[in-house]
C-alpha cells in the first residue's frame, strides 16, 4: 500500500505522463511525448523517428498491459497507484535512462538532463536545478546506479528530504 507521501510522488509522474491534461493516460500522450522529444532532436539517439514512436508504443503498451486494470485502454490515476504499489518500476528507469542519455555512453550530463526535462514542458532552469540536487557527488553526471537509486527513493521512499523526490521536479 503506497503512503500519502509515495501517492504524492506518483500523482507527480502521472501528470508529468498525462501530457495533455485529461487526467488519464493513454497512447496520445505518448504520442505528444514523442513529438515533442522529436523537435527538439532526440531522435539522434534513437536513429529514426519511427525508431522513438515505436520505442514509446512499446513502453505504452507495456504500461497498459500492467496498469489497465479495467482493460479500456487508458490508465487513470487510481490504476497509476497500482501500478506503482503491485509492480517494479524499473521498466520505466531503464526506458528513461536510455532516452535521456543521448549519446549512449551511460552518463546523463546537465545538457542532456535539460534537454529532456524541456520536452516534458520543464523550463531549463528547473531542469538545472534538479539536476544539482541529483548529482550528489557533483562530478557532472548522472549513472544508471544513481537514477535507479534516485528512481527507487521517488517511487517507494517516505523521506521528504532524499534529493531522488525531485527525480520529475519540485513536488509541488
């Protein structure tokens, strides 16, 4: 059962994922996503457009089946927090990981960080600011090792002050 603080950080990532507002998730959104990642030149790491949408089709159709409890093809809030309850969301670190690191040399820099937050209707500065709160040893970068730890702290940690809470940006 998530607490009200883990509740807090899920509703964040459903809304960073609900990309057009609706209060449910559906293939759309994803389909914005991809757009909007597209424009501002993600498809360097994923070598053709096609090659992104079907990464994210993928990704939708994976969350679907998980988290489509009712099976009407989208996902509301309500079925997000089962999904976070009842399954391991490293699925979803992994597929990010690997979309934000850009040139693939397993390192997210403050560039690439900033790059995709802005595709998520982030501004640079925010995207900035999170990026020092998560770069806790301050070397520039950004591991799979530490996402994933930064990734867990958001996903299942009850303490307010673990920098891995601004994993989306500020809460509030």
């Amino acid at each position: 059962m998530l607490t009200e603080f883990q509740k807090q950080k899920a509703r964040k990532s459903f809304e960073v994922h609900d990309f057009n507002g609706d209060g449910i998730l559906t293939l759309a959104d994803f389909e914005l996503i991809v757009e909007n990642l597209a424009k501002l030149g993600q498809k360097q790491r994923l070598l053709e457009y096609q090659a992104l949408k079907s990464a994210y089709t993928s990704f939708w159709l994976e969350l679907q089946a998980l988290a489509d409890i009712d099976n009407d093809g989208q996902v509301s809030l309500d079925e997000w927090y089962a999904y976070y309850d009842h399954h391991l969301v490293h699925l979803m670190m992994d597929f990010m990981f690997d979309l934000i690191d850009g040139d693939g040399d397993g390192e997210i820099t403050v560039k690439e960080y900033k790059q995709f937050a802005t595709c998520w209707n982030r501004s640079e500065t925010e995207a900035g600011e999170t990026f020092l709160k998560l770069d806790l040893n301050g070397d520039g970068c950004l591991t799979k090792l530490e996402i994933l730890q930064h990734f867990d702290d958001f996903c299942y940690g009850n303490d307010p002050e673990v920098p891995g809470n601004w994993l989306w940006g500020p809460l509030s």
